[in-house]
C-alpha cells in the first residue's frame, strides 16, 4: 500500500436551482406525479425546439467568478447521442469543445487539528447540460415506467484536474464544493434528491511514476460517505489487481453501498460514440462583460474571502475558519455572534458556535437556523464570560437556560438564578479558610506530596460558593495559604 | 373562384360575395373528386375546415377580419396543428394527432383568419425530390399524371397545381419549395433562414429548414408570406427583426421599363453543362424579357458550388440522423407490435417505421459523425458551407439578385429516379446551395419545355425578401407563364 500513490479526479453534476427547466418552461420542483411537469419540449414531441434558460447562464457565471475561472465569451451546446428511453430527443443537449466554464480552483482544508492542511484542487471545466428523466422498474408488471418530470432539469457538471490523492482529499474537494454552490446559491445540494452527485475517476500508480495508470470511473455517488467507501474500496481492489499480475481496463463501474463494493458497468470496448456535434437549434452562447459584471454584483462574499478574513481580521485558524466558512448559514451566525461579543472575543466565539452550540444542535438533530439560542443571546453571553461575570462552567448552565427559553437574555438568566460570579476575595477568602479547617485530612495529604488532594479542596471551595466562586481567584488563594 | 387570386378572393370575401364557408365548401369538394387520383392530400377534415370557415365568416361579419380571413389553404403535413394527425409522410407519425399548434399554424389559423383545407402530400420526413418517399404513395402531376410534382412539398404543389386550394404552405432544406414549384408551374419562395419560425415544423435539418408560400404568383405568396413570418421566442434560430408587408413593393409602377437599374447576375456555374437544352432555353428566355423590363446582366460566378451537393449530403443527413432520433416508439408514433428486448423494440420500431430513403439518410448522418470520420466529413462540410457562402457574399457585390434555373429537367416520370439516389439528389443541384448560405431563393414559372413547366430561379441577398417578390410580380405582370393552368384538369 505504501508505495502505491492515489490519483483521483471527480466529476459533479449539481442541480442548478432554476424554477423551470433549461430549454423549457416546465417547472423543476422536486416530487410531483411522474409526468405532470413535462411539457412539449420535454416530451420531445415532433417540431419542438429548445430555448436557453438564461437563469442557469446566470448560475453557470456565479460558480466560474467563484473559483476564478475564465467564463467563456462564447460557447456552444452539443448533442450527445444515445438511445434510453428516459432521453426523449435520443440526444442530451450539453456542451463538449467549448464549455461555459473554464480553468479555476477551489482552496480546501483536509483532515483536522495538527494533521490538517490546505489543498488546493484545479477545475478542468463547468458545463451546462439538461438531464435526463427516470426509468421505474418497479409496479409495471414486468414493464417500465418512464417518468421525464426530471427531464430537461439544468445540471452544471463541474470536472477537477486528477489532483487529489486520497479518499479524505476527494470528500473535502466534495464537501467544499457542495458548501460553494449552496453558498452561491446555485444548487439546493440535497443528495438525496439527487441534486448534487459524484463520479469519482479513480487510478493507481506506483510513488514516483509520472505516467498516470489507467483510471476506471464510479458513478453517481450521492453521499459523502459512499464517495470515502468506494473510493477506498476501489483503491484496494486496484492495488490487489495489479500485484496479482493483472492490468486495470478502463471501465465505468458502479458502487454498491450494501456490499461495500465497486462492480464493471461497462469497459471501454463498449463505450459509446455519441457522436457529438453544435445543436442547430441552439445559437452559440455569448456572454459579454456586461452579463458578467451584473453577477459580479450580485455575489455574496465568497467563502475563501470570508476565511482569509476570519484568520487575517480575527486571528482564528485555519481550520476554525474552515469550519465556520462551511455554509452562508454557519457563517452568518458566528458573525452575528461576534457583532455582540467584540472581535476581541472572536476565538471564543469560535469555540462556543463550533463545539457548544454544535454539538447541542446536533444532539436535538436542529440546523443552525433553528437553534433556540440567538447569535444575539450567545455573544451576550460570551461578554459575560469575558468580563469574567461568570466562569466556564457557569456559562455552560446559563446557555441551557436560555436553550430552555429560561431567560431572554444571559444577563438576565445570570440575574435571576443568582449565577454572578464571586470575584471579591474577601468573600473568597472566608471560604478557603472555612474549607481549610474542615478538611484537615486533605491539607495533610497534599503536604505530603499527594497533588490531588488540591484539586478535591477546590471543589470543596468551588461547592461552598455553589459554583460561583471565580476558579483563578480560589486557585491563587488556596496555593498562598496551604505554602503559608 | 377556383382559379381567383388571393386578392380577388379576399375582396369577394369582404364584399360577401361569397361566405368562406361557401369558398371551402367548393375547394373541399374539389379535393373530395380529384384527390383520389392525385394523392396531395393525406388528411382531410371537412367539419374542422367548416368551423374554422364559420369562425372567419363571424369575423368578417364583425368587421374584424384579416386581408386573408376565411381564406382557404392546404398545409405541408411537415406543420403541427393541434388535433390534427401530423404524419410528415412517414409510417412513423401515421397515428400522431399533434397536441399543439406549430407558430406558422397558430398564426394563420388565429389573427390571419385562414382556413386550413387538409394536410398535404409529401416525401418522408421531407427527403426526397419528387414524392415518392411517401408512405402514403406517389403525387402525381397534375400537368401529367404519369409524372412526378417534384418533392418534398410535392402534395403542396399538386394541390395548388389542380386548384385543389389557392394557395399551400411547404417547406425547404435543399429546395423543397422551389423545386416542385417548378415542377408544377408555381410560384414558391423560401425566406431567408430565420424569417419564419421552425416550432412545430417537424425537424429535418434544422440548420436548413425553413418554411414559405407556394401559390400561383408572387403576389399571393406575399400575402400568404405576411401570415407566416414574425419573431418566435421559442425559437432561438428565429430572427428579431421588424415585421415587413412584402407586399410593399408590389404597387402599381409607372412605365414600361419598371426593373430599370436591376442588376441580374448569372452564375457561370448555373449555365454550363447538365442542364435540359429545353430547360435553358426557357431561362435564357426569361432573362432577356428581364433585360427589356429594364434589368441589366453580369456574369458572376459561384466557384463552390459544385460542392453544395456533397457538403448537403452531410450535413443535412448528420442533422436528420439527430433530429429522428426522437422517433423511438417509447412516447408517441409507431411501435413494432412484437419485439423482445429494448434494443429489439427500437430496431424493429425503426426498422418498420422508417422509408428506405431515411433509413439511408440516417446511416449516412450517423457514419459522418462518427468518431473519427467528424473530421473529415461534417467539419470539411462545414467549411465548405462556409466557402459556399462566401461565393454568395462576392456575387452579390456586382449583382442585386442572381438568376438561373430552379431545377435541371422537367417533371420525370414517376419510378424513373427512385432507384437512383444520386440522380434523384441532383435534382436540387442548384438550390441546394441557397439553403446552405441561408439566402432566399424562389422559383417562377418562366415556359415550358415538352409541354411541361420550366422554372426560374432568384436568388437575393439576406432579407431581400420583398425585392424578390417585385422582381417576381414585374415579370408576371409582362408575362403570363403562371397563368397557364393544366388542361387535363377541369
């Protein structure tokens, strides 16, 4: 395994997220009775023509002015030719010399804490192309069911270079990837409905070989956790092939999720030839510095701007930054968090949205956008933190209050369950004293060298004062009085 | 009024000297005894035909009526119209009642007021040069019923021909139109490429295609020319342009020389060798009659294009074999009764739905564009398409329009070329170039040869839509060439 290198390259389909379809009027919503949302041009009835939806023109620029790409000045729309029954026209409308998207990057963080680091994967290409509909194999009595509501839906297939080299790099290009267009607004990126899927083309090589080896491609992965699974199982079978002394054929394979497995769909010998040509139907698309300056405008703030941002404004790293660019929604919320608590608290904040927060939110299965607790709540909270009004650990149960709607702010939580922290040392020295001549025992212990027992007269401190004694102060206290 | 003009019958109409209801009933009848023999029409609907008369009759009594309201025509059976069977001559399409109009038809049958008498005649899928590709069987001419009308529009020329209707729509990729106009004494014109939109007119070669008017003179094709133009969004080959009335040039013109200044160029290439002595004797004929109307010849020359038959037989062929892809028999149109697999039911499916003609041209597409034959065949074809109209782009520096003839021979007899695809595809050896630059083109009756129509061919400039018709209408107001009707038709 070691001296085998991993050369992977993903192709995206991600649905564009348009209200009609891209060459008709037909409505592109999710779910509705097989065949109600397919119009003439859909059917492809005798005489109907395709006309360009502008609205995926425009999603097409976003994502190319998102990853610095070049968008094409002019491309053009080409046939793809096959028979399936769910391709009405016998062709796909899509683009193959010049597509609307060229060259561009996207910047990613891989892996997490010491062993993350920065990748950057270069983008081949972005094209528009229409979708097929759907076979129904089931409930036919031995037929199939054709359904073509999807048909004509506008995909953009987003290609990389081969610039990833293991299972981890490919689901963070994904992961990034999925979080750009969301953010872009381009694409729903639900997997489920298929709106955002992956072919992963996949080879091995021998470390140090400069020559590819040939690749075979997996298509249609829809979870991130299937695109790691057949990518690894994929790799493994591969290295196994060739040290047994066999050659990989170039081949399109499918992945099995039940059994964890890669099977040959087709080689290359019965690849088609689609014959590809322009669309006579279509005109060349053009599209001027105009068209491109009114997106322009219309961009929110990229999320590799926010995350330079993020580390060079507020001092967070890398990886924090990352985390907290992972959607529009994430990254909203932590500002908003920010706005209230200062910048001086950023990396605070950053641990509260991406631990606390998260992890309460992930345990009641809510999005960010549902979480009882305000961005405005949070960093009010935060400030009292600061301020050191309350510990940590206080902290912890002032946000449960206001998770429970206890409260409508943290100062007023604080307020009436009395949570205000003890921070005048009279007070806390009355109390290590009170705790000092209880616990007889313990002093003797850690005079004898027993370190623990400092910790248990801290506690006994701490819960003497009901929590709310400030821990620095009862720490500095109880070392001058038991060295004393 | 079988034989009226569309102006004169328009007149009739408004003064109600006759209902359209009356004028239909009469073309309908006509059909109803002629059409047996002579096969242009593979639909008819009498009430449909009766009810949209009725409907124009309320129009005109309403005062809302249109230059052409309640007037009858019959329509290539290439255009969509809803609830009508849209066969496009194929097996393929026999039992397709089409759910929608195509725009021609939505705009004649709607604001134009016109009545459509039936579906006419044509070859397969439009391919094919003399109408025989049909599977609803041959055309014949009703100049000599042992002869051909010339294709694809050939049911269309036959059914105006035997004033089966005053005037037809066709359809043009290599010279559908003009072709069978000549073939049965017709005036036909097809636009520049754009002018008339292509939605709902089922695809041949879409780069190629285009839709006009077959009538009895330029004037009427101007008028029924008003009724099929306009921009169509949903059609993104449709040209935004400014309407135009091209029956704007078509005014009474003072004098004896009204084509003074008129620049005719005449292509070296159209007045060589393989061309009927009879044929060219009757264009050369034409043209000096234009020299006394006042035009002026030069000599220009096409040197491409004696490679607009090879860079058709590509192209066009590559485009077809994309376009008939759709007819599957998993939506709509014909599907083989027995078949076991998926692939056993496409092959059988288009095995038995489709002619030889276009079962050949679907080969041809599908081998061109090939991987790696692309190249050499649809890109070289391309290129000299290109050439082809560069050649037009110089001419027309010296010329305003060009003339020449429509087709090399005279109506052929049917089942003479049929077995000959080559023969048959130099029928349109000179307008399959018009069609490849996008230029248009018509064919006027200009003699007869053996007894059987010749026709001219004008060539103009892009959008010279409106010069062609006056150059047209001038030399049928000298001559009477497309007055003359066939005899053995009463």
């Amino acid at each position: 395994m070691n001296q085998w290198e991993v050369v992977i390259g993903i192709e995206t389909h991600a649905q564009l997220a348009t209200v009609s379809k891209i060459f008709s009027g037909a409505s592109t919503a999710f779910g509705a009775e097989p065949n109600t949302q397919a119009c003439a041009v859909d059917l492809a009835l005798p005489g109907v023509l395709p006309v360009l939806n502008r609205k995926a023109v425009d999603c097409a620029i976003r994502f190319g002015l998102s990853i610095g790409a070049e968008v094409a000045p002019k491309s053009v729309f080409a046939r793809k030719n096959y028979f399936y029954p769910d391709l009405p026209k016998g062709y796909q409308i899509s683009q193959m010399d010049l597509p609307v998207v060229v060259g561009g990057s996207l910047t990613l963080q891989v892996g997490s804490g010491d062993k993350a680091y920065e990748k950057v994967v270069r983008l081949t290409r972005a094209h528009l192309e229409e979708d097929a509909g759907k076979s129904l194999h089931e409930d036919f009595h031995g037929k199939s069911g054709i359904d073509l509501n999807r048909a004509g839906t506008p995909l953009l297939e987003i290609v990389t270079e081969p610039d990833m080299r293991s299972s981890d790099e490919a689901v963070a290009y994904a992961k990034a990837l999925h979080g750009l267009v969301r953010w872009i607004g381009i694409c729903d990126g639900n997997m489920q409905e298929g709106s955002f899927r992956c072919d992963a083309n996949v080879s091995v090589r021998p470390k140090g070989q400069a020559e590819f080896g040939t690749r075979r491609e997996i298509k249609n992965l829809n979870s991130f956790r299937f695109l790691k699974e057949a990518i690894d199982y994929e790799v493994h079978w591969q290295i196994n092939e060739i040290e047994e002394g066999r050659r990989i054929q170039q081949a399109t394979v499918l992945f099995d999720p039940d059994t964890g497995e890669t099977r040959t769909m087709r080689t290359k010998e019965d690849a088609h030839d689609y014959r590809y040509f322009p669309d006579p139907d279509l005109l060349p698309l053009m599209i001027g510095a105009e068209w491109i300056e009114r997106i322009k405008g219309e961009l929110p703030e990229l999320p590799g701007q926010k995350r330079e941002r993020f580390t060079n404004v507020l001092g967070l790293s890398a990886y924090d930054a990352a985390t907290l660019t992972a959607s529009q929604e994430i990254a909203a919320y932590f500002e908003a968090v920010v706005a209230v608590a200062g910048q001086g608290n950023a990396k605070p904040c950053a641990n509260w949205v991406m631990v606390d927060l998260a992890a309460r939110l992930n345990k009641e299965g809510l999005e960010m956008a549902e979480s009882p607790v305000s961005a405005q709540q949070l960093g009010g909270l935060i400030l009292r933190i600061a301020d050191n009004t309350i510990s940590n650990n206080i902290a912890k149960k002032v946000f449960e209050a206001l998770w429970n709607g206890e409260g409508a702010t943290a100062d007023e939580v604080i307020d009436k369950q009395g949570l205000k922290q003890i921070t005048d040392s009279g007070a806390i020295e009355a109390l290590v004293d009170e705790v000092l001549a209880a616990n007889a025992a313990n002093v003797a212990e850690f005079k004898a060298g027993k370190e623990k027992a400092f910790n248990a007269l801290v506690g006994q401190v701490m819960k003497a004062a009901k929590g709310k004694a400030n821990p620095q102060q009862v720490n500095d206290l109880l070392k001058k009085k038991l060295a004393g | 009024m079988i034989h009226a003009s569309l102006k004169e019958l328009s007149q009739a109409l408004a003064a109600k000297k006759i209902s359209s209801v009356e004028l239909s009933t009469l073309f309908l009848d006509r059909i109803q005894r002629l059409n047996p023999d002579i096969n242009a029409f593979v639909t008819v609907d009498r009430d449909k035909s009766l009810a949209m008369a009725r409907a124009a009759d309320a129009s005109i009594a309403a005062g809302t009526a249109g230059p052409l309201t309640g007037i009858p025509v019959a329509q290539k059976d290439i255009f969509c119209a809803e609830g009508w069977t849209t066969t496009c001559g194929s097996k393929m399409l026999a039992n397709f009642v089409s759910p929608y109009d195509a725009t021609v038809i939505a705009k004649m049958h709607g604001e134009a007021g016109l009545v459509s008498l039936g579906k006419t005649n044509m070859d397969e899928f439009a391919m094919g040069s003399s109408n025989e590709t049909s599977f609803f069987g041959p055309v014949k001419n009703p100049w000599d019923r042992a002869r051909v009308p010339g294709g694809s529009s050939g049911g269309s020329a036959a059914a105006v021909a035997a004033r089966l209707a005053p005037a037809a729509t066709g359809t043009d990729t290599g010279g559908s139109i003009r072709q069978p106009a000549a073939l049965c004494n017709l005036t036909g014109l097809k636009p520049t490429y754009g002018v008339v939109s292509r939605y709902g007119m089922i695809a041949f070669a879409s780069s190629l295609d285009q839709g006009g008017p077959m009538a009895a003179s330029a004037e009427d094709c101007a008028l029924l020319l008003n009724t099929m133009v306009g921009f169509d969004e949903r059609d993104s080959t449709s040209l935004d342009r400014p309407t135009e009335d091209y029956t704007r040039e078509l005014g009474e013109k003072a004098g004896d020389k009204p084509l003074n200044g008129l620049r005719i160029g005449l292509p070296r290439e159209f007045f060589g060798e393989g061309c009927d002595a009879e044929v060219m004797a009757a264009v050369r004929a034409a043209i000096a009659e234009y020299e006394k109307l006042g035009a002026t010849c030069v000599e220009v020359s096409l040197p491409n294009s004696h490679l607009s038959v090879p860079a058709y037989y590509v192209i066009a062929p590559a485009e077809a074999s994309s376009n008939l892809s759709r007819f599957d028999g998993v939506r709509y149109g014909y599907r083989a009764p027995e078949y076991g697999n998926l692939d056993d039911m496409y092959m059988k499916s288009r095995a038995q739905g489709f002619g030889a003609e276009v079962k050949r041209r679907i080969l041809i597409g599908t081998y061109v564009l090939s991987h790696g034959y692309y190249d050499a065949y649809y890109l070289q074809a391309q290129r000299i398409r290109r050439l082809i109209a560069n050649d037009f782009v110089e001419a027309f520096k010296s010329c305003d329009v060009i003339m020449g003839p429509t087709s090399p021979s005279t109506a052929f007899k049917l089942g003479e070329k049929a077995a000959d695809p080559v023969q048959m595809y130099l029928s349109d050896i000179y307008t399959i170039a018009v069609n490849l630059a996008g230029l248009p083109g018509m064919s006027i009756p200009c003699g007869f040869a053996g007894g059987l129509p010749v026709g001219l061919q004008l060539i103009g400039n892009y959008f010279a839509e409106n010069q062609l018709l006056n150059v047209a209408h001038r030399y049928q107001q000298a001559t009477d060439w497309h007055a003359r009707r066939p005899e053995a038709i009463a």
